[in-house]
C-alpha cells in the first residue's frame, strides 16, 4: 500500500509518498500533475514526519545532519548506480552529467554517455534528497528537472546561503 503526504515548502508544495515504513518518493506538485487529493488519503506516518524535519533543515538553508530512510524502485543496476552517485554529491556543489558518466566508466570499464545519465537522473523518484537538482549541464547550465528549472535554480540557491 502507498501512502501520501504533502509539505509546503517555499518554493512550492511537494508530494511525499512511503510504502508505510521508507520514502518511496518525493517530487513538486505540478499543476498538470496529480493532486494529493487525487492520489490518495494525506496521512502522517513517522517517516512522513522525519521527512518533513529534514525539509525544514534543508529549506531554512542547511545541510541536514541525517537521512530519512529511503526505498529507491527496483531499477537497472545502471540507473541505481546513478542515484548512488547523486547521494554523494556534496550540499551546495553541483556536478555535470558527462562527470557522472566519466565515473561509472572508471568503475565499470564500460562507456557511459551523459544522455543515459541524463536519463537515470530524470528518473530518480525522491527529489530533493537523492539531489538530482546538483546536476547540471557540462557548461554548468540547468537543465532538465522534472519540477521545471525555476525550482531547480531555487533549490541551488538555497543550498548557497
């Protein structure tokens, strides 16, 4: 069963869902998009509650000192290597798509180009914690995050105060 939340941030109301026991996701609410009302029953799980103590962290401009637990979908051993590297990225720094790709070629052997990276990143479920929004072109130009490249520069701006 999937459980939902909502959170206001600053920048704008984001939809948090769990099996009941991780964070399964975490993404803005667009306009075009589903509703919380549409999605489901809001309720206030604990792991809804931890999660919303790290967005207060985050959001009043400092790096959370934890994690709350995470249950990432089952995914192509690429794809969840890339969340991997995303976790690593440090707060208020941002790498590009071609480095991601660079460093899986180092692990593995095996060419990696930006796109698929690009594409790993763009399907990444929970936002803002797994921070796909530190990613960004290879002229360090934003581009390409799913709750539009306003919240993309909001996030980087906040994270550099």
């Amino acid at each position: 069963m999937q459980y939902f939340s909502t959170y206001k941030s600053p920048i704008g109301e984001v939809l948090l869902s769990s099996d009941g026991d991780a964070l399964t996701g975490l993404s803005f609410i667009v306009k075009s998009a589903v509703t919380h009302a549409e999605a489901g029953e809001n309720c206030e799980l604990e792991i809804f509650k931890l999660t919303k103590k790290w967005l207060d962290v985050y959001f009043s401009g400092r790096q959370p000192n934890f994690t709350p637990p995470l249950s990432l979908p089952e995914a192509s051993p690429f794809r969840k290597r890339v969340w991997q590297i995303l976790l690593t990225i440090p707060f208020g720094k941002t790498v590009t798509y071609g480095e991601i790709a660079k460093e899986i070629e180092r692990e593995t052997g095996k060419r990696a180009s930006a796109q698929a990276v690009g594409g790993a990143v763009g399907h990444n479920p929970i936002g803002i914690i797994v921070p796909c929004h530190r990613v960004v072109g290879s002229n360090g130009a934003l581009i390409g995050y799913a709750g539009g490249l306003d919240k993309k520069a909001a996030l980087l701006k906040i994270e550099r105060k």
